[in-house]
C-alpha cells in the first residue's frame, strides 16, 4: 500500500515535503462551506498530472520503465589553479569565442545577532528586497513574451511567504528557534508557536506560571493541529477564537 502523507495544501514547502511519487496514493481531505467542491477541483487536476502531460499512456509506460543509470556529474574535478577552467568538451576541435568563467558565490553569515529587534528588521527587509527582484524578473520575463514560464516566480513568492519555512529551514540546519517579546507571553499564542516548531520560549517572571500551565495543559499533538488549522484562517481575530485560553 503506497504511503499516504497528510500536508497543509496552503504551504508550498508543506508540498515539496509531500514526496509523492508516479502510483502514490494521495487522500485529499478539506473544511468549510466550499470543501466539496475544492475536493472535486483538486481530485480532478491531480487525476489531469497538474498541468503536465502524464496521460494513461504515459504512466503505465513509466510505471514499467527500466530505471536510467545513475546520472554522472557534468563538471569535472575540481582544481586549485585559477587559471584552469573545468568544464565539458561539446565537440573535439577548437573553438574561438568568448570565455565566461562562473564563480560560485559564497556568503558569511554571524552566528550571533545583535538584537531582536534589528535581526526583524533585516530579516524583513532582506525578504521585501527578493520579492522586488523577483517582480523584476517576472515583467522582465513577460515582456519577452513567455507569461507561463513567468509563472514560476509566483511559486517562489509563496515560498517567501510561508511561515514554514523559519523551524524548519532551522532545524534541517540543526538550530534552535526561540522566540521572545509579547508574543512569547500571550498565553494564546503558546500553543501556535510549540505547534509551528518552535523549541524556546523567553518570558516575563511574572508571566511564567501561566505560560508553563498552558504548556501542561496540551499535549505536542494537539498543538500542531491547532497551528495547522490557524495557517489556514484569514483574520488575527480568528485565530485567537481558535486558541482559548485553557
């Protein structure tokens, strides 16, 4: 029986995280007063391969393909010299033209921040600065005549905007994710924060009896379905509905 996964249809990284292979067996499930038919939709353009061309033919072809060997690295060793360039030879002769070498851009990161207050801040900036790239590179693409192609910065822009992506991008990396302030010590927020990962929270003296009461009070299960059923709610008012006090 292929594995079935349950993933939030919200988070793009929820989805890449899916796994679903050609024969998986995916069950859809959905609430609220439009979920029969955004079942229907879903069952339809998954069963239609999602906008690629996956007809019948196609996968019980694939379903008895050979697998294809494993495939070699295009680039050669890697050498010291900077002078030397690797690459792959396309044909045997020469070849006179021009040489543009890429170089591999490395980033240095503090592994200390300054203060909660700035590292927000830059982190919110530097997201805001790739979106406006990315809305570059979107009309820069559309105005050379290829909207569809253009349509995969749109999947990027989800990716900027889901909130998946802090506990789990740190934790893939083996950090930890703390958070401190206000909405560490809001008793209702307690629950949506241990459910969206996050392993430490810095509170007020005064405050702790009752955070460490409602951390008691809810088992990590439920605090990830709660979490998992706020990401799907529209207003700040909703999700505070959604997290009484226990």
């Amino acid at each position: 029986m292929p594995k079935i996964a349950d993933n939030r249809l919200r988070s793009l990284v929820s989805l890449l995280g899916l796994g679903s292979r050609l024969g998986d067996e995916i069950r859809v499930q959905a609430s609220g007063p439009d979920a029969e038919e955004a079942i229907i939709q879903l069952s339809q353009a998954i069963r239609n391969g999602l906008g690629e061309a996956c007809g019948k033919a196609q996968s019980c072809a694939a379903t008895n393909a050979t697998p294809l060997p494993e495939e070699q690295p295009l680039l050669g060793q890697t050498n010291d010299d900077p002078n030397t360039l690797s690459g792959v030879a396309a044909s045997p002769g020469l070849a006179i033209g021009q040489v543009f070498q890429l170089v591999e851009e490395t980033f240095e990161f503090a592994e200390q921040g300054t203060d909660v207050t700035t590292e927000q801040q830059q982190l919110s900036d530097a997201i805001e600065k790739a979106k406006q790239q990315q809305q570059t590179l979107k009309a820069d693409v559309i105005s050379h005549g290829s909207s569809e192609q253009a349509a995969i910065f749109d999947a990027h822009r989800e990716l900027l905007n889901d909130p998946e992506l802090t506990c789990k991008g740190a934790h893939k990396h083996g950090k930890w994710v703390g958070v401190c302030g206000g909405i560490a010590s809001d008793t209702q927020a307690v629950p949506l924060l241990i459910g969206l990962g996050v392993d430490e929270l810095s509170v007020s003296v005064p405050t702790l009896p009752a955070i460490k009461a409602q951390v008691r009070e809810r088992s990590l299960s439920d605090c990830q379905s709660l979490a998992q059923h706020a990401l799907t709610l529209e207003t700040a008012a909703e999700v505070r509905n959604a997290s009484p006090v226990r």
